[in-house]
C-alpha cells in the first residue's frame, strides 16, 4: 500500500510523489481491497470525484465541482483514456476494470496533454502490456447476492509469449444479473429479464527492432438488458395527477403507492424495457526510441451503438414514452506525441514533450422517438375525482400544462415525435510542455496547447404524428438558435460553428531535501461549443463554449520515516458559459441545452496512507481521503428548472445565482484499516472500508424533488491466496448498512426517475493462476 506508484500523468513515466499534479493512482490490488471492480466504483476510493449514472448506461463525471450537466448530447468534462484511447460518448465511460496495469485519476484541467474538454479531469486506465517472459493465465469467478439479486461474473486474463520479439494477451468478461428490482417487479406486465454482458480484448505486441514497439488493440463489448428500467421516486404535480386516474390508484381497492414501492426497489413501468449497449474500439501504438528523442504514434477506430427505450413518465400508465431506435457514434484518433530523452540537447535542465491530436466524431440520434398518450381529462369525473375544478389541475393549466393533458386521450397514442439529430465534430490540436529545471529542488513548467474544432449539425429534422391523421408532418432544420432563446424568437445562427485557440499553463514546484514536493500551478481551459440537434418543435440550440480559469496549490510529502504518504491541494476555478441541460416535453419537445452564466468552485483535499506502528503490527495499512467543495453558480438568470413545491417545469425566468452546482456535494471523505497476516501456505488480508457523502442537488433550482441526502456506506472484505496452488479465495460485503441512494436521477415532467445504488451485497470471489 505505501509502495513507489510510477505513472504517466505529464505522458511519461514519472514517480507520482514527484508529479507536480494532484493525482492519484491505484494498482489492481489495491482496487480489489477496497471492491473496485468498474471506473464507476472510484468514485469511493477518490475524495472529489462523483460518478453518475442516468437513462441506464448514460454516464456524467464530476470531478472537484466539474463535470457534465449536459451528458446526453455533449461531450464530458472529464475526459477518460482507456489503452490510450480517448472515450467521448457517454454510455461507454463506465469500463470494466480487469486486465489492467493501473488507474490514474488526474485532478483539475488537464487541457495542455490531454486535450479536449478535460476541463474537470481525465481518468487514465493503463491496460497491461503483453509480457515476453512468462505464459500465465488468470481466472476468476464472482458471485454477489443481495436481497431479490444476484449477479455471476466470470473474468479470464492470459499472457501468452509466441516469440521472443512477438506476444499477446487476452483478457474477458462475462456477467449476468438480474438487477436489484424485486421478484414482483415487472415491465409491461412481464418478469424483468436478465441483464448480460461481455467484453473481450486482445493485444499483440512486437518488438521488430531493439528501439521499436509496435502494438494492436482490438476490443468489442455488449450489453443487452433491461439497463435503462428506472424508479420513480418522487413526484410533481402532474406526476401526482396521472397516478391518481391509474386504476387501483392508491386509495381504491388494490391500490400501491408507485414511489414508495420504487423505494423499496420495486417497479411496474408500462414498457417493456430494453438497452443494448455495443462497442468496438481498434487502436494501434508504435513506440520509437531515438538516440535524441522518443516518439509515440496512436490511432484508433470506434463505432458505438445504443438503442434503448424509456418509460418518460414512469408510470403504469402509457403516458409517455422514449424511444431511440438508433442511437451511436463512430470516432477516428489520431495522435503524434515527441519527447526528449536523457540523449536530448540540454536534458540536464530541461524536459519537452510535444505533439498533435486529431479527432473526428459522427454522433446522434437516427431516430428518437417520443410518443406521448394516455387518459383523456374529461373523463376524469366517470372515476369520481372531478380533477378539472380542483386547485391541482388549475395550477397545471396556469402553465400550460391543461391544454397538453387535454390531448392526451385513450389509451393509444395522440401524438408521436419522430427526430432526427446528429451532430459532426472535427478537431485538431497542437501542444507543447517544458519543465525548466533551474536547480535539483526548483523547476518551472510552461505548457501551451492550440486548438480548432469545428462542430456542427450534421442533419436536424422532426417529423409529427397525430392520431387519425395519416401524413406526419415533415420539419427540416436549416439553422440554429441561440440556447437562451427558450421561445425561438431571435435570429436564426449557423448549423456549424469553430472554437479556436490558445490556452496555456505555468506551474512552479520545489522539492525539499526530504522529498516534499509544493507546487503551484495556474491555467487556462476551454471546452469546445455544443449543438443540441435532438429538438423536436424547436430549432437545434447552440452553446457558447465553456471557458476556464484554474489555481492551483498542492504538497505531497512522506512522514515517519517512510510509513506515511501525504498529499493536499486547494484549488479555485472561475468558469463561464457552464453548459447544462433540461427534458421537458413543455421546453423543444424533450431535451433542451443552455449555459449558466458564470461559476466557481474551490475547496480542498487531501489523501493519506499509513502504516501504522510498523514495529508493532505487520503490515496494518489505514487509507483516509476527503475533500471539501464549494461549488456555485456565481450568475445564473432567466434559467429553466422545476418550480419549488409543484416541480412543474419552467422553461425560464428562473434565478439561481449562488445556488449549488448540480451533482457535487459539499464533503466527501473515505477510509480504510486493512490488516495482513502470513499463515498457513499463504497470506490472509482483512479490509473494512467506508465512504461517505454529504448530499447534493440534481438540479440547480435546489429543488428538494431532485436531491440525494446525505448518506455513508460501509464494506469489507476478506481473502486467503493458497500459495502452492495461486488460488485466492475472497469473501466480501458492500453496503453492508442497507443504506438507500441514487447513483443518477432524470428530472422529468412527471417526477424524477432515479438509478438506485446497489442495496446490501454480499459476493464470494475465487481466483486462480497459472
């Protein structure tokens, strides 16, 4: 645990307590002592970092206050490399962790090196390389049972040296859940079905030459299920209406209350949920040493796909219904990366890396569907309940909303939105970073990057299906609008737009005789404009791009001869034009995209791992980390937001300056004890872990519908490796307290419908080598 971590956060090999970076990194064991099996997961391990599942497979990361609102159509803010490969579309972030090397996850803008829109971070897995010497194979199986679920996991890794100079490896997975929903769950009156999922990857590695690496990655992963299946666990006004004209509504004979069950992990939606996530991702890497520099060449080709539905309303009802017949993205990466060596001209005092990445992305929606149907009003008063006099239903018609539940008749469709939005980014970016070295304890690092991306729609139209009328009626967008124009009344933009330009860093770091490092760093950071071409009565929107200034302090340091490693930082970032989103069928049909004025965050962290009273107790390790955020919009007017106590959604008007940005609580904090002991033909390891999170809002309103309190879980887990034979056996338990939470929420018309974090999970795992 207190062991040397080298990574390559600046993009070469360097110690980590010597990085002038706030990073942290873990090896494979260290993730399994803690049950950190998927990038999700190191949201427990890393003070600062929140991960946040919507709609399923839709994953946002936020990262000391900074992250991605808008996740459905825009880029993350925090970029993630896995092998080296940027990932950009959201439902593919979330990666299963086997087969690895490391993890990095590097704090604050990372805009110099790895480029584009890593204005919160970037989370940098490193999969293992090809191993020339020995032939192994790794296997694992895992089982995890809660109450109503169960999930098998089966993981192989092999190494398999075929020539001196020529070897490859395969590492897979294979799982099959049955989600955490009840066995009385059911979609469209059915069972929910399993979910399964695989992925496998095969990397070779040649050594033509003493000075030439040359690798191919090829992986391809699936899911099929039912990921996008969500709990309505609050209601607004109108979600209140619709329940109350379900038959069996509560109150009536064999009436249920939907979001108490939803709460207690049991759904009924009307749909008959699916999701099936697909990915295949070829990338290749040459490495050549010269005697004056090492260059590195990497490409890479993704085709994403993921169609998947959603019940918009969450109900029993079929009110409304969200349907993405096809959803994907192919990607092309290119990256040409320089840097001096011990032979470079004046290495003794100064360190270069230099290079170009390109980037292309065809992105979008072909097509989306929202259909909308239901009860029709005026028969309300058949069941008795007279909704039109009430104060319930006048407060929905005062905005709006009577004349659109008037439409809505019978049980079949009354009208049908059919889109059309896909977007094109090209981008090109250069880079350089020197790290002038003036003496053996202080350094200066000077860091530029230059970027130009073009990003436009590629094709926006609506088509508008109404009941009894055969002919849709056929919308082709041929410009934008500004996102603040929430009634698209102003004047008519471009469909493409260029963000460009330049952006530096200067850090300055000084390393004591003892081995503390204090750094100190300022930078500048852009992430590029957005189109939202997912509109259905509304032209597609524009974004300005977002704009950031970052300062930064940090000490890393080891204590008590060794035992200890320490690190801190506090930071404060002044953004501009922080691009968010809202659905709402009342606002472009379904999604629609702004920016918040202006926002800041600053805090501080720290991280500690210690070994305590080494002459005492072998090898007993304890792990704490916290951070404190304050993250505000610090401008944010005429916004778009649920309204306070009706949650009826306003499509502007709204103030939120000094509100809390969405998804970042204000303290979070985790710990660890782990205790190992050398008996019987092998070592026994013991872990209690905890993580705690002090609660946040999903949307800038504050609005109490949309919130996650605060909350703590508590785990631990247990292993014994039989040395002679390589088998591990492991025994380990999460949230072992039960506590409730969400991992993600959609606000939604009628409520929010909520992700829910795992219940109490209890797995046993076996490993074995050979």
């Amino acid at each position: 645990m207190i062991e040397e971590v080298i990574v390559t956060a600046q993009k070469r090999e360097e110690k980590l307590m010597s990085v002038p970076l706030s990073v942290q990194a873990f090896s494979p064991a260290a993730l399994d002592a803690r049950g950190v099996t998927t990038t999700t997961d190191l949201m427990k391990i890393t003070p600062a970092l929140d991960y946040g599942k919507q709609a399923g497979d839709f994953t946002s990361v936020y990262i000391r206050g900074i992250g991605s609102e808008a996740w459905l159509t825009s880029d993350p803010s925090v970029a993630t490399y896995i092998d080296g490969v940027y990932y950009p579309f959201s439902p593919s972030v979330s990666q299963d962790l086997g087969g690895i090397e490391r993890v990095e996850i590097l704090k604050g803008p990372q805009g110099t090196l790895f480029g584009r829109n890593a204005n919160g971070g970037a989370i940098n897995v490193i999969v293992k390389e090809p191993d020339f010497k020995s032939r192994s194979v790794d296997l694992s199986y895992d089982n995890e049972e809660a109450k109503d679920f169960m999930l098998n996991r089966v993981r192989m890794f092999a190494n398999l040296p075929l020539t001196d100079t020529l070897a490859a490896n395969v590492s897979s997975y294979f799982t099959t859940d049955n989600t955490y929903w009840t066995d009385s769950s059911t979609l469209a009156g059915n069972p929910i079905p399993d979910n399964k999922s695989f992925s496998a990857r095969v990397k070779l590695r040649w050594l033509p030459t003493e000075s030439t690496d040359l690798r191919l990655t090829i992986q391809g992963s699936k899911r099929d299920g039912t990921s996008t299946a969500a709990a309505p666990i609050t209601r607004t006004l109108l979600g209140e209406l619709t329940a109350a004209v379900i038959p069996g509504a509560p109150g009536t004979p064999g009436g249920r209350d939907v979001v108490a069950d939803a709460r207690n992990y049991e759904i009924h939606p009307d749909l008959p949920i699916y999701g099936h996530l697909q990915t295949f991702v070829a990338n290749t890497t040459g490495i050549y040493n010269a005697p004056w520099f090492d260059m590195k060449i990497l490409g890479s080709d993704q085709v994403e796909s993921n169609p998947y539905n959603y019940d918009y309303d969450g109900t029993e009802l079929p009110g409304a219904s969200f349907i993405v017949h096809r959803h994907y993205a192919k990607i092309q990466e290119g990256e040409v990366q320089l840097l001096s060596n011990n032979g470079t001209p004046f290495s003794d005092w100064l360190t270069l890396t230099t290079g170009m990445f390109y980037f292309r992305n065809t992105q979008g929606f072909d097509p989306v569907e929202v259909t909308v149907g239901g009860v029709n009003v005026n028969n309300l008063n058949a069941i008795g309940l007279g909704i039109q006099n009430t104060d319930l239903f006048q407060a929905l018609d005062s905005v709006g909303l009577g004349s659109l539940l008037n439409t809505i008749s019978g049980y079949t469709p009354s009208y049908a939105l059919r889109n059309i939005g896909m977007t094109r980014t090209e981008s090109w970016s250069y880079y350089l970073q020197a790290v002038i070295k003036f003496t053996d304890q202080l350094s200066l690092t000077l860091g530029e990057r230059y970027q130009h991306e073009r990003r436009g729609v590629l094709e926006s139209s609506t088509a508008l299906r109404i009941a009894n009328v055969a002919d849709p009626i056929v919308f082709n967008w041929t410009s934008a609008r500004d996102a603040s124009d929430t009634q698209d009344k102003g004047q008519a933009l471009p469909l493409s737009a260029v963000t460009k330009g330049w952006k530096p860093k200067v850090a300055l770091d000084y390393m004591f005789d003892d081995g503390t490092l204090l750094y100190a760093s300022y930078q500048q950071a852009v992430k590029a404009h957005s189109y939202n071409a997912f509109a259905f009565y509304l032209r597609p929107a524009y974004t300005p791009p977002e704009e950031m200034t970052a300062y930064e302090i940090g000490l890393k340091t080891t204590l008590f001869q060794g035992t200890t490693r320490f690190t801190t930082a506090v930071w404060r970032y002044d953004i501009n034009n922080l691009q968010t989103q809202a659905i709402s069928l009342l606002n472009g049909g379904a999604l629609s995209i702004s920016t918040a004025g202006s926002a800041r965050s600053q805090g501080v962290e720290f991280d500690m791992t210690s070994e305590l009273f080494p002459s005492t107790f072998d090898a007993l390790v304890f792990t704490l980390n916290g951070a404190y955020i304050d993250a505000k919009y610090t401008k944010y007017t005429d916004a778009q937001g649920h309204q306070d106590g009706t949650g009826l959604f306003l499509p502007g008007g709204q103030d939120y300056t000094g509100n809390r940005i969405t998804r970042v609580p204000k303290y979070t904090a985790s710990a660890a004890l782990s205790k190992t002991w050398q008996i019987w033909n092998g070592p026994l390891e013991a872990t209690v872990s905890g993580y705690y999170n002090d609660g946040f809002f999903y949307e800038a309103s504050e609005n109490p519908l949309f919130s996650q309190p605060r909350y703590a879980t508590l785990g631990a887990h247990v292993s014994y490796l039989y040395e002679p034979r390589k088998v591990r056996v492991t025994l380990a338990g999460d949230n072992l307290t039960d506590k409730f939470y969400t991992a993600g929420e959609l606000l939604l018309d009628w409520g929010a419908m909520a992700t829910l974090g795992p219940r109490r999970t209890l797995s046993m795992r076996v490993d074995w080598s050979f």
